[in-house]
C-alpha cells in the first residue's frame, strides 16, 4: 500500500485492491508499526506443538486397543499417565477421535437405532380401537404401590375394563382383556389393543391371549408418552380430579 501510495495511488483504492478497508489499514499501522493481522480468515502460522500425523495415529491406535477401546478420552488419558505415557491432552484425544468419527462408537458401542414411528389406527366407531395401560396407586406404606389396569375405547371414551392388583403380571393383563371381551361381546373380530413396551403388554400370556382373541396388537415407542395419548390423558384426569382421594390407599 505504501509503494503504491508513494506512486500516486490514493490509499482508499489500495486497499481495494488488496481487498480490506481503509479502516483496517489504518488500525494496522497505528502508534508507527505494523500489527497482525487479525481477521478471522487471515493465515497464521502453524502452532509449534501440533500433533503430527504420526501422534494423530498413535492416538487412534491406543483408543481402538482392546483394553481401551470402550473407555472415553477422560478415563484413557488419566490412565496412561498413571502408566508414564502422555501423547496427547484430553481435548485432544476427543478432537481426533471426532475427525475420524469415532467419537460415540468404537469396540462394542453400537451406532442408535431409529425406532420407526408405529403404525397409525383410526377408529370410526366403537370397539375398533383400545387403548390400556397400568398406573401406580399410593399406598400408606413408603415405596409400595397398588396397580390399576384400565382399559379404555378411544372413540367413545368408554372404560371398557378396569382391575386393581398388587403387582404387574401378564397373567392380569391377559385375563382383564378377556373379560372386557366377554362384556362388550368382542369375538374374532378386528379390534386393535394399543399399549406401551411395558413387561405386561409384551408378555407371551397376553400376546397368546390376543391371539386366541383375535386382537391386533399395537405398542408405541420405548419411552414416548406421546405414542399412547389417551391412557396417559385419561390417568391424569382422574389423579386430579377434585373426587380422588387425598390420603394414600390402605388395602385393595
């Protein structure tokens, strides 16, 4: 820019050329000496202590190592030093893993599943679709609680069925779904029972139930309350509703 200023050029237009602001021009050359350059883009010198290659590799082979491959950087570092051995510091370790993209999964970590979202019932009428769940009662005791099975018809909102036990078996659920069956007089035909993954719903006397019953079966996503809407709703309307109960259960 000086040259081209001593030659005529105004220095406004020098910069242009160079591509940066008079303003930054000026902010360089201030108090009489040249500063750094300090744009985000601007080149800068390699830093002294980089890792090489060479350590880059050492550091992917000793994390991909039987004894270490299912440990994260912050145990195998403290590790190694207990050991005398220090290549790398911890940050390190977690960006040159995350550059070859091992980072969450090395040795026997799998990659997440996408759960598919299940497959959507509508109901047009009553006793096409149920939908059943299990909820916790308060009892006197700290820490043990009676179960409610309830069974309810989405498109009329109707409990179809409803039982209190004192633990969550598939045997209960099974024989529930049975006698909510026998009262609306459901045989054989295309009825579709939505629950969660819970222990019950997945049991293999509920599913033979189902099966002699004729019931389509239906479960949402592990751990999606969204999935099974109606249940979830129905259980917090009436845990708050004004008529229930403020004092725990003593007995069933």
């Amino acid at each position: 820019i000086e040259e081209a200023v001593d030659a005529g050029a105004s220095p406004k237009k020098a910069c242009e050329v160079l591509e940066i602001s008079s303003r930054t021009y000026k902010r360089w050359t201030q108090e009489g000496e040249v500063k750094a350059d300090g744009r985000p883009n601007a080149e800068r010198p390699e830093p002294a202590n980089k890792l090489t290659p060479e350590e880059k590799h050492q550091v992917l082979e000793i994390c991909n190592e039987e004894a270490w491959q299912s440990l994260p950087p912050s145990q195998i570092v403290p590790a190694l030093a207990d050991e005398g051995v220090y290549i790398a510091s911890e940050s390190s370790f977690y960006r040159i893993l995350k550059e070859a993209g091992q980072l969450h999964h090395r040795g026997r970590a799998q990659a997440p599943k996408k759960v598919s979202k299940p497959k959507s019932y509508k109901a047009t009428g009553p006793n096409q679709v149920w939908s059943w769940d299990i909820t916790f009662l308060a009892t006197t005791i700290v820490g043990i609680f009676f179960r409610l099975y309830l069974i309810m018809d989405i498109y009329s909102r109707k409990i179809v069925g409803w039982e209190i036990h004192e633990n969550e078996t598939a045997d209960h659920a099974a024989l529930l779904i049975r006698k909510a069956c026998l009262a609306e007089g459901i045989s054989m035909q295309d009825l579709v029972l939505h629950s969660d993954n819970g222990s019950p719903m997945k049991g293999a006397t509920m599913l033979a139930m189902l099966q002699r019953l004729g019931i389509v079966p239906s479960f949402s996503r592990p751990s999606v309350s969204n999935d099974n809407p109606y249940s979830e709703s129905l259980f917090g309307t009436m845990k708050y509703t004004p008529a229930y109960p403020s004092k725990p259960f003593e007995s069933l």
